[in-house]
C-alpha cells in the first residue's frame, strides 16, 4: 500500500506495538517484533518465517516527492489465541479501509505497549 494513503500510519510504528488486523470476518491481533528500512531490491525482508507473521511494505521516506528510493518494512507476528497483548489499548493511528482482492475490507490498527 502506498506511504500516502493506508499505510501512513505505519511512519509511527514501534517495536512492541500491536498491530490490529480487522477484516469482514473478524479481525487477529499481531505484535511489531521489527521495522527496517531497505532498498527497493531487497526482497529478503519478505522470507517465509516459521511463525503466523505478517509484513508490511510501503515506500520510504513517508514524504518524499516522487518515487521514493527506498522500503519501510514491518514485520509483526501473531499473538496467541485467547491472549490479550499487553499495552493500554490507546491508539497511536488508525487507518482507513482498503479493499483487497477478494473484495474483503481490511483496517490495521496500531496500539501502544504497556
């Protein structure tokens, strides 16, 4: 997703924040465990993992005029069924609604740690 739209709010995204996932069929909790900043040809932050993770790209820097030379990535992994991730609930962003592919509609949702 693009730096100027959805994924704006990923410019405030930390190691440890959560990371709502909210779909038309319920929504998964994931936890930021890395962000980076890479070159567009580096496909390595994209690696299968062994864990339920999710990662997210989008263009750096955030307000760069043109095509941005570089990738902010955020990897977040999944958290346990039936666990609450720790933090205060408090919103750091929220972002808006994009539809996806298979029409379903999708909000990330980022939350500060305790």
């Amino acid at each position: 997703a693009h730096r100027d739209g959805f994924f704006r709010v990923l410019k405030a995204a930390r190691v440890g924040q959560t990371l709502v996932l909210q779909r038309l069929d319920g929504s998964a909790t994931y936890r930021i465990v890395s962000t980076a900043i890479v070159e567009p040809s580096n496909v390595s932050v994209l690696a299968a993992t062994t864990k339920d993770a999710i990662t997210l790209v989008t263009c750096y820097p955030f307000y760069f005029v043109g095509s941005a030379p570089q990738r902010f990535i955020v990897r977040a992994e999944k958290t346990p069924a039936g666990t609450s991730p720790a933090g205060d609930g408090s919103r750091v962003a929220s972002g808006e609604a994009l539809t996806g592919d298979d029409g379903d509609t999708a909000t990330t949702v980022l939350q500060d740690p305790e």
